[in-house]
C-alpha cells in the first residue's frame, strides 16, 4: 500500500516528467478531451471511434485503430477516420506490426503499439503476445519528429489503459451476470 509521502513523490516526478516532454497547449487539451469523453462514452464501439477521432480533429492526422480480435486469433480494425465502418474487422496492413517503439511506413504512417497494464495481462479473458492490445496508426505523417512520437506514444498509452480498464468492466460485468442467473435459479428450484 502506498504512502502519503510515496504518492507525493509519484507526483513530483511526474510533474518533472510532464515539464520535459514539454507538451504544447494543442497537445495537453487532446489528452484532456480524450480523458473526459472516454468517461462520457460507455459503448466500446463509441470509445474505439473516440481513440481516432482526437488525432483527426487537434492534429489532423487520419487514424487507424487496429484490436486485438480474440475470434480471429490476432489483430483487426476497429475504428477508422477513412470511410464509416468500410474495412472495419480486416487485419492491418503487412507493414504495421506490433514494435517496440513508434516507427514509420513507406506509406508515411507513423505506428504505434498499444499496451495492456503488464500486471493485469493475466486477468484478460484472452491471450496476447508481448502485452498487445493493438496498434495506433496515424497519417499522413510527412516526417519523422521525435516529439510527434512521444506525444502519441503517450496517447497510445493512455488508449491501452482505457481499453484494459473496459475489457475487465466487460469481463465482470459478464461474471456478476452469470452469478446472478445461478442466484436466481436457485431459489426457482427451491
């Protein structure tokens, strides 16, 4: 359990941390948007499409959100900027995989690998290699910047905790049902 002092020093380092990576005015008001709508919005579907609306509308970079699809045994589009739901549930291109830090295309796409909570991978109703839960893809990106990778490798973070936090609010939600129907035919047998 943390301490007072614990937690306060947490926060002194992220109040350092967040000093150097020197976000811009644009950029924290994207993470604060993306923040309060993903409390707003409860359909995962609305989520998926507010994950690649915040790119398409402070930066004006298309995106593209690729899942991991447990029914199809790897990852698939769940939201696009591009033509409504036209592709969704197609897996990504062969040059956007998963990578251990932000890279570029030859198709000036700038991608991005989305995390689960490392502790917590186990608590997932399905499997995932390296802790992916998916891929953040966002064009055109004309050239490579190292604070452009930053600042989405931090969105993209934030997209893998929202998305772990609601994929275990499914699974329990899912859990208290199934007590529920075991609850109540118990006292129909009764």
């Amino acid at each position: 359990m943390a301490t007072l002092s614990g937690i306060l020093e947490r926060i002194e380092i992220k109040k350092s941390d967040y000093s150097k990576y020197n976000f811009s005015q644009t950029e924290n008001n994207a993470l604060k948007t993306f923040f309060d709508l993903a409390q707003e919005f409860s359909s995962i579907t609305d989520f998926h499409i507010l994950c690649v609306a915040v790119p398409r509308s402070f930066f004006n970079l298309d995106a593209r959100l690729y899942l991991v699809d447990p029914g199809a045994k790897g990852l698939s589009l769940a939201a696009t900027t591009e033509n409504g739901a036209a592709g969704l549930r197609t897996p990504p291109p062969a040059d956007v995989r998963p990578g251990s830090s932000p890279y570029y295309t030859d198709r000036k796409s700038l991608v991005l690998t989305i995390r689960g909570k490392k502790l917590l991978m186990e608590q997932l109703p399905f499997r995932t290699e390296d802790d992916v839960l998916g891929l953040l893809e966002l064009f055109p990106v004309d050239k490579p910047d190292s604070h452009t990778e930053l600042f989405f490798e931090k969105y993209a973070n934030r997209i893998g905790f929202r998305i772990h936090n609601k994929i275990m609010v499914e699974k329990n939600v899912e859990h208290l049902r199934f007590i529920k129907s075991l609850v109540a035919e118990s006292y129909r047998t009764w």
